[in-house]
C-alpha cells in the first residue's frame, strides 16, 4: 500500500470496487439460490392444521415414505437417469474421441459445430422433432409400413424407450464439449507410447486414454445426470401419462393440488438424491469434485 | 530379400540389429526420406543428424512402425518388420517429450510395457528395481511423475523402454528440453546406459555435439538423404561433401574458382581475390567453381610473419575478439576485404589483441578442405556464404 497521503482513500476506493464486483454474484446466489432454498427446507417442514395455520411437522417426509407411488418414482427416476446417463457417455466417448482425436482442421470444426447445431433450438422443438418421428402417424411409423415390415401404424412414443432416446439426444452435448476438451488436452505421443511399449488399441484405451479424460467423463456425467433428474419437458412429452417422473410429481403438488408444503418436500429430496449420487459417483471413481469441475 | 538370403547370409545378419534399404517416404512430391539405405551393427550407438525438417523424424517414426514406408524395407534382426505394428516391433522409443503416463507412478510406468509383455506379476517388482537402479534412481518406483526432475524424467522414460529389453533404441531427441549443464551430464549418462544395456541406440539430433560426443557411428540426412556415414572423427576430418563439412564444426567457407591442379594440392582464388593453396583428392580442372572450408581451430596467429615455410600465410587486420571462454574467437579481415573467423588460444600471447591490430593467420594446404560446387547451386553463389 502507498505510505502517502492518498493512501487511505485509495484503500477504501479498492474495496469499494471489491464489494462492487463481487455483488452480483451474492445477490445472485443470496436471492435466488440460498434464500429460495432455505425457505423451501422451512415450507417442508411444516404442515398446516388449519387455514392460513401452520404447524412444524415431519409429515410431508412421511407420506413420502409411506405412499410406494411416490416413493418408486423417485427410485424409478433416478435409475433411468443413471442409465441414461451411461448410455450418453457410451455414445458420446467414441464420437467426442474421433472429434479431438482423428480428425483435425476443418472437418475436426465441422463435426463440432454439428453436435453444437441442434442446441441453437429450444429443447421443447427438439423434443417435438422426436414425436413428429416417432408418434403413430409418424415418419417411422410410415415408412415402416411403405416397406412392407409392418400392417398397420405402430406407437412408438409413450414408453421408456422414447423417454430415453429424448433424454440422451438432449443431453449429447453436454456430455460431448467436455469430452472433446479433455480428450484434447491428451498428448498423442502418450497415446503412441501406449502402443510403443506394447499395448494393443483396448490397452491404451483403458489405461492411458481414459484414466487421462476421467475429470471430463466425470464433469459431463455430473451435468448430464442433474439435467436428466431435474428434466420434465422431455419425460412429460415423450413418456406421456406413464413416464412417472419425480419431477411431475413435484408439478403436481405445486401447481395442481397446490401443496407447496408437500412439493418442497419433493424438492428438497431430489436435491438430496441427487448430491448423494454425484458424492458416490465421485467416490467410486477416485475423482475429487474441484479437479472434475476446473 | 528371400528366405535363402537368410540362411546363407546369416551370420553377417546375426550381426546386424537393424537394417534398412531403398526406404523411401513421400509427402505429396515432398519426398521426406528419400531412397536411405543402412545398417547398424549389433550395440552400436548410432545417430542420425541433420537440420529440423531433413525428414530424420519421418525416417525414426517409419522404424518405429508409426507410419508405413512408400517402398522399401525395414529389417530388425535379420526379419522384415513391415508389417508389423508399432506394439508388435522389438523397438521402443523415447519420445521427444518423453510421453510418461502422468495418471501412473514411476512404478506403473515401468511395469506398463511388463503387463504387456505377459511377464508374471510377480517378477515385476524386482525387474522394476533392477531397471531404477541401472539408471541410478534407486527407490524411486512410487514416486509421481509430476515429483521427478527433466533429469529424472529422462532417466524413467529410457528404463521404461530398456526394461523390455529391446532390440533397438529409438531416441527423438530426447535432451531438447533439457538446460545446458543437464545436458552435458545426460549426454555422458546415455552413453553409460547405452554400454551397460549393451542395446542397440539409434539416437536423432539436430544437435551435432550430442551425435559427435555419444555416437559409435553418424549419419548426417540433408534432404531426406543419408550425406555420409562414418565415425564422428571421419565426419569431422574427412566430410564427403560440402553439406557435411559445411554442417558439422564450424567452418570459413568461401566460393571459389580453380586455378591450377598440381599432385594432391590445388591453387584457387576466392571470390574475394584471395589465392590459397588447398588439398583435393578429386581432379578439378581449371576455372572450376569450388567451395573452400577452412577451419577456425587449424588457423595460427602469429604477431610476425612466421618463418617456417606455410602453404597459406595471411596478413590480416582485427576486426573484433568474440570472448566464448576456452572457446573463442578472433574476426579478422584480409587486405581484399575477406573475413575469417579464426580460433583464439587462451594464452597470455594473445591477452594484449586488439581491434585494428594487423596479425598473420597460416595453415597448411591438407587441413582446409575444397568441394565442387554442384551445378545446381552454381547460379547462387551466395548460398555458400
């Protein structure tokens, strides 16, 4: 610090600067993370015995355990997000490898840009496009029958496996863009050394390359994961009446039965949920969270 | 070759760890390695030496399996190794950049090429100790890679390759990144690697300190071709072209034209007008263009005229001194306006030169070396300055 006599006020001006920056970002935070989060703990935990009279309760918890509906939902959803999930990673590594890894120069930027393409719309038109496709008077359902494999329309919307093949499209690029990073940043003369000493292409793929794209596999797992838990348009949509997504319960109790106490319950146990699931992903995979997220 | 070749010449190829012929490599109509030919003999230390983009990378990426040859073949211990893939040869490679596998431990670095290999697990850890010890980093195996010195990189990165015991070496200029002092010291310690391994290293370098201290045989490649072979003092005494006497040492080169021809000795005169005497084993005729090489070290200064009789005596004037320690240098010019560049001792005779002062500078006709320059390069004389 300067020893003159504008050496107080030039102190002050810094951290007039300092709060300056930092308060968009705790306002950000404060207003619309923290505050909303604590205050729906404190919605969750109270249940009301009369009309505008509320009472600190655990109820809302229990009915949770106690109705199998809600309770298999959760179960039900946070598996199809795990598979969908691996399924995403199953797709996008080999894709994401040949982008960072064989191709280069523009056609490298091409196939890129071509991953990145579908998200410029929003993903409600995205998952209109899947329903187009495969609805009963679909395109697939049409040429199917034009070719002579079917007799009469097929539904194909409406079941696990269009709820899935929704999830994983929207998810692919969230998965793809830090795979196609870490990947990058792999020196091909390791992957050269793999070979060098002997390792056939499995060898190095599992020894060298993917040890090295772990923070990425890890950091697009996590992304892609939450997205998928907290998805309702393309549950809602592609799985109709039947896709028993935790998030339209949480819907329900907001918007429909207008239980708040009950729906912040939900929240706030998806919320667990999905910690404890990235927490043990990170745990079995040896991975600390702020490498995976640097 | 045929299989009969084998047999009746195997005992020369018994001797033989690597051999190449005709191999050629193209780039579009970039020809990279161009027609090279030759062979190593069994626990030699061979370099490769030439400027950046003579195609000895290409050429060392072709023995490593790395990228197929356009024609030509690749013999490792008498047997075609064409097609065989790079983690089927019985080569490795230490990479430019060393590629150590940063997500393994020193240890799991070596014991990579092991697993590979299917050597029982058991016989690891004491292959793994054996090989640390060898390189002088004894208990080192749980150490990260990101704990170790470019020193210690170094040394991890030959192990794990000596470790296979292969048949040959293949070195990408591995001292590049490493500071001057560690340098020196790693030039020495790979030649003690390469006696007690007693393997087969072939070593590529632009550096021609590192291929003349290390090396049993040099290959010095201009253009994606071998220029010459030979020992480093052959290629320092007796260089077969201009490219290597121009490309190894440091060297006054001048243009010139053929005077006269008498025995072993030319007469010529430079560009500049200066008439010297110089060997040549080749017949030159008369007029010829030439290129004349004279060494700094073989220059003696002298404050008078020396009274032995020299082939080439020259009153010169001093330009500058260029003070490089035990290495240094005197810029001198002639009266016709040449510049020499001649080596200065670090004796108390020559403590009191000075800038201006004129001094003689003699050597023998034998020790410059003159070559004819090729036609090509004729219409370009400049290129030889």
């Amino acid at each position: 610090m300067s020893a003159g006599p504008g050496g107080s006020f030039s102190r002050t001006q810094y951290r007039l600067g300092f709060w300056l920056l930092l308060a968009p970002v705790v306002l950000w935070l404060g207003l619309l993370i923290i505050l909303p989060h604590i205050d729906m703990v404190l919605v969750s935990l109270r249940e009301r015995v009369a009309s505008r009279q509320y009472e600190f309760s655990f109820s809302n918890y229990i009915t949770f355990f106690a109705e199998p509906l809600y309770w298999n939902t959760f179960v039900r959803t946070a598996v199809m997000s795990i598979v969908a999930t691996l399924l995403t990673l199953m797709i996008a590594f080999p894709v994401s490898f040949y982008i960072a890894k064989v191709l280069s120069g523009r056609p490298k930027m091409a196939l890129f840009i071509l991953c990145l393409i579908p998200f410029w719309v929003s993903e409600l038109v995205r998952t209109y496009g899947w329903m187009i496709l495969l609805r009963e008077t679909g395109l697939i359902s049409g040429a199917l029958q034009w070719l002579g494999f079917i007799d009469q329309p097929v539904e194909l919307l409406y079941n696990d496996a269009a709820i899935m093949v929704g999830l994983i499209y929207t998810s692919m690029l969230f998965m793809v863009v830090p795979l196609v990073t870490t990947l990058d940043s792999l020196d091909n003369s390791l992957i050269e050394a793999g070979y060098d000493l002997g390792g056939s292409s499995w060898h190095v793929m599992r020894s060298i390359v993917i040890p090295h794209a772990m923070p990425g596999i890890m950091s697009g797992c996590i992304v892609v994961f939450m997205l998928t838990l907290g998805n309702y348009l393309t549950p809602t949509l592609l799985g109709g009446k039947d896709s028993l997504w935790f998030t339209e319960q949480i819907y329900t109790q907001f918007i429909t039965r207008f239980n708040w106490e009950q729906g912040a319950a939900f929240g706030i146990l998806l919320l667990v949920l999905s910690s404890l699931i990235v927490w043990a992903g990170l745990k079995v995979t040896k991975q600390s969270f702020t490498r995976v997220m640097s | 070759m045929s299989e009969q070749a084998f047999v009746s010449d195997a005992s020369a190829e018994e001797q033989e760890d690597l051999a190449c012929s005709l191999l050629s490599k193209h780039f579009g109509d970039f020809a990279a390695v161009d027609k090279v030919s030759f062979s190593i003999a069994r626990g030699a230390f061979f370099s490769i030496l030439g400027p950046s983009g003579c195609g000895k990378t290409t050429l060392l990426r072709m023995l490593a399996g790395f990228q197929e040859p356009d024609s030509g073949d690749i013999l490792i211990k008498g047997r075609s190794v064409l097609h065989t893939p790079p983690n089927k040869r019985p080569v490795n490679m230490v990479f430019q950049h060393l590629a150590l596998f940063p997500t393994m431990s020193v240890a799991g670095n070596i014991a990579y090429g092991l697993k590979r290999k299917g050597i029982p697990k058991r016989e690891h850890e004491a292959l793994i100790n054996d090989v640390l010890d060898k390189v002088q980093l004894p208990g080192y195996g749980n150490k990260r890679i990101d704990q170790l010195s470019g020193g210690q990189k170094q040394r991890v990165a030959i192990a794990r390759c000596l470790v296979l015991k292969p048949a040959v070496l293949l070195l990408d200029e591995p001292l590049g990144a490493l500071d001057l002092k560690l340098r020196e010291q790693m030039k020495i310690e790979l030649k003690r690697l390469q006696q007690e391994f007693n393997t087969t290293f072939v070593y590529i370098t632009h550096d021609q300190s590192e291929a003349l201290v290390m090396s049993d045989q040099v290959a010095v490649m201009n253009k994606g071709r071998f220029e010459q072979v030979g020992t480093p003092q052959e290629l320092y005494y007796q260089p077969a072209t201009a490219f290597v006497a121009g490309f190894i040492g440091d060297s006054n080169q001048y243009v010139g034209q053929v005077q006269e021809q008498s025995g072993e000795t030319i007469t010529l005169v430079t560009e500049h007008g200066v008439r010297l005497l110089s060997h040549s084993s080749q017949p030159m005729p008369a007029g010829a263009p030439i290129t004349v090489f004279i060494r700094p070290e073989v220059m003696q200064i002298s404050m008078v005229k020396p009274e032995t009789e020299q082939d080439n005596c020259l009153q010169v004037t001093i330009l500058r001194t260029l003070f490089d320690g035990a290495r240094s240098q005197l810029q001198v010019e002639t009266a016709e306006g040449a510049v020499l560049t001649v080596a200065l001792p670090q004796t108390a005779d020559f403590h009191a030169l000075e800038p201006g002062r004129s001094v003689y500078v003699s050597w023998q006709a034998n020790q410059c070396l003159c070559f004819p320059v090729p036609a090509e390069t004729e219409a370009q004389p400049e290129v030889a300055q």
